[in-house]
C-alpha cells in the first residue's frame, strides 16, 4: 500500500508541475507569436489522463496487490521519469501539453528528437504500462492505451500539420524523414 501512496503522489506532483511549466511556455510563446492548434481534441488528452489517474488509484487501493517484479517495475519507471524530464528539457520552452507552434522557430532536435519524432508519447504510454503493472492494475492499463491512442490518432496528425507548416522547407524535410515512435537506429551510428 506504501508503494501506491508513493506512486500515487509522484505521478499528481509530475502532473502538476508539468502542467505550470505548459502554462508558462505557453504564455511565453504567445507573447512571442506561437499559434495554438487543436484545441478542440485537447480535452480528450485531459479526460483520458484523469481517467487513466482514477482507475489506476482505484484499483491500487480497492484491492491493494503488488506485482511480485515490482523492484524491477520501479526501476524501469524511474528511468521513464529521468526520460520524459530529458525530453522536456530538449525541447527547453518549446516544450508544452498543447500544440503551441511558433512560426518560423527553428525545429527542436536535440535530445530524444535527434531520433524519432514523438518521445514524449512513447514516455506517456510506458508510463502507464509500468504504472499499472506494479500495483497490477489492468484495467486502468487497457483503458488508459485505449484513451490515449483516441486522443493521439487525432492530436498526432495536427500536430505533425502544425509543425510542418510553421518551419522552414529545410526543418520540415528533416521532420518528415523521422520515425514517429521509434528510433531511426541510422543516427545512432
């Protein structure tokens, strides 16, 4: 139970500080011109998080149950952590949980972005995954896969839309040719 509480704080202290971090890069992006896109799927994104955070919270507490690979669980989650900070932190004040979209910026390829167009994405799906498979909570895992790849079926495609009409022909080349979920090996060479 001690490791859902821990969990269960970490992942609404993650949430909150991202969400101010999102609200300030975006008003600064604003102030700077930015665009937003996609309004009208982004309380999908939102209502599939909180869902995902509810079942997942109900089923750690109601039944309380602790996969017997929890260490291994845990430690792989915490990478995922030191992940998805490295891939906010690559993006600098670009980063945010909306499509916010300066016109003219230079194209963000630094960190995971060097490799595959959507890290953040991959972080948040093995997020749940590793969530839900330490207090063994499934079905907070399936309904969450489902509601997040709804959101992102849409979200995705205006997205890539956004930043292809706001870069350069160069940068949007560049984007074109990535991965959108995994790692173009080629670069690693």
């Amino acid at each position: 139970m001690m490791i859902a509480w821990l969990l269960l704080i970490i992942l609404l202290s993650q949430r909150l500080i991202e969400l101010w971090i999102a609200r300030k890069n975006e008003q600064w992006m604003k102030r700077e011109g930015a665009i937003e896109y996609g309004q009208s799927h982004y309380i999908w994104l939102v209502v599939g998080q909180t869902m995902f955070i509810l079942v997942w919270t109900y089923e750690a507490f109601q039944a309380p149950q602790l996969s017997p690979y929890w260490p291994i669980f845990m430690f792989l989650y915490s990478g995922v952590l030191f992940l998805r900070i490295w891939t906010m932190r690559s993006l600098g004040r670009y980063w945010n949980t909306k499509i916010i979209v300066l016109p003219g910026a230079p194209l963000q390829v630094k960190g995971p972005y060097r490799w595959m167009k959507h890290p953040n994405y991959v972080i948040v799906y093995l997020e749940m995954l590793l969530l839900a498979v330490i207090v063994e909570a499934y079905v907070a895992m399936v309904a969450g896969v489902i509601l997040q790849s709804a959101a992102l079926a849409i979200r995705i495609p205006t997205e890539e839309a956004a930043l292809q009409n706001a870069t350069t022909n160069q940068a949007a080349a560049l984007y074109k040719n990535k991965k959108k979920f995994w790692p173009n090996l080629k670069k690693f060479q």
